[in-house]
C-alpha cells in the first residue's frame, strides 16, 4: 500500500461541516482511495471509497483532487456519533489486506 | 443481515495457555481477515483467507499464531502458549469485490487479556 498522510487530531463543532484532509503524492493509477473509521471501542467501518471522480453516499462525501495526490473526507453536518478515528488508505486493484495508518482523531465538540 | 459476529467478546486466560477465537463471516463473503490492535495502536494485519486459496500469512507474529477456515466459512485463531504482549483485540473482516476493490466489514473483536 501507498502511504498518506493525515493530520494527527482535528476538532469540530457539531452540526458543522468536517473536511478531513488525506495526502497521498505518491499514488498510482490504479490505487483506490478508501476511507474507514473506528468509533471508540468497535471495529472499523467502511466510509467511502473513489478512484477519481468525486463521490457521494449517505454516510459523507469524497473529493479527489484532480492530480489525485491528495483527498478529502467531507462529513456535512457532524454529530457526537461521528467522534472517531479516520484512515485514508491507499488500495491497488487486487490488494487484500489493509495497512491502516495513525489516522486522524476527530473530536466533535457539543 | 447479520454483520461480522465474534466470540467471545473477552477473553482473559494465563500466561502460557492456549485460546481459541471465532469469527463467523458475512455470508456469501469469500475473503475473510484477521487484524489485532494493542491498546492504543493501529491496526495489524495477521492472515487473510480467499477462498480455497492457501492462506496469506504473512502477517504472523509467531509460530504460536495459526488460523484455520472450515468450508470456506467460520474461522477460528488460535494462539499457543499466551504471552503478554499477546493482550489486544483481535478483529476480524470479511469482504466481497465491489467495483474493483473491496469493502472489508469488520467484527465487534475479541479483547483477549493475558495475565
């Protein structure tokens, strides 16, 4: 897997829009992007993913950069149940496993 | 449906024992993977299962570590002669290809305590 970068923590304000930064200068062509999240003690979930076009489902939005070397996770109206830890992750085309980085913690603040 | 079930949920056994831990994949879902995450860490890959492929094990920390998946379903890890440093969540994932790449759907975890 490719590494990214995150920021190490972010806050926000709930009811507020939360754009969560990824870098990643090294990306191939045929690398996905995939963002996962980890509520306090759970196991991962599944966020969003894209490949290039920008996308949308009902739990956020991905916007890709057009040079695809960097990415955000946009949450639209966070709540306190969004407080969690946010893996951008690079996936090649017939990859397996994930290598899960640091992350970012998002504190929402009531 | 039912999501990724794990049992049990807590384990707490003896230095220098053996456990078992099971996880019931998502039906339907071929590839099925275990991670573990020690307090405060990310997440480490230990083996992943496709099908009736040989195992990718790779991510083993030891000999003590082995896993097995019965008929392309259940799957159970076992770690012999627990140690410490063995004491974590261990959380599995299964998955199925969707637009090219996969969505892993990860278990609630077993957090096993090695005293």
């Amino acid at each position: 897997d490719a590494k990214t970068t995150q920021p190490n923590s972010m806050e926000s304000n709930e009811e507020e829009p939360v754009h969560l930064p990824c870098n990643h200068s090294t990306i191939s062509g045929t690398d996905y992007i995939h963002w996962y999240r980890q509520l306090p003690s759970q196991g991962p979930e599944y966020v969003i993913h894209g490949l290039t076009s920008n996308v949308n489902n009902r739990m956020a939005s991905l916007a890709i950069a057009e040079d695809r070397k960097s990415s955000t996770l946009i949450l639209h109206r966070a709540t306190l149940r969004d407080a969690a830890v946010y893996y951008c992750i690079l996936r090649d085309v017939g990859d397996d496993k994930i290598i899960f980085g640091k992350g970012t913690r998002l504190h929402i603040l009531p | 449906g039912a999501g990724v079930s794990q049992s049990p949920s807590n384990k707490v056994t003896e230095k220098g024992k053996d456990v078992e831990l099971r996880c019931d994949p998502i039906s339907g879902h071929t590839a099925l993977y275990w991670y573990r995450q020690s307090l405060g860490q990310g997440l480490e890959f230990l083996i992943y299962f496709q099908g009736n492929s040989a195992p990718d094990k790779s991510g083993l920390p030891s000999d003590r570590f082995s896993a097995e998946r019965t008929g392309g379903s259940v799957s159970t890890l076992t770690i012999q002669r627990t140690q410490q440093e063995d004491s974590a969540v261990y959380l599995c994932a299964s998955s199925v290809l969707a637009g090219g790449t996969d969505t892993q759907y990860f278990g609630p975890g077993t957090r096993l305590t090695v005293l």
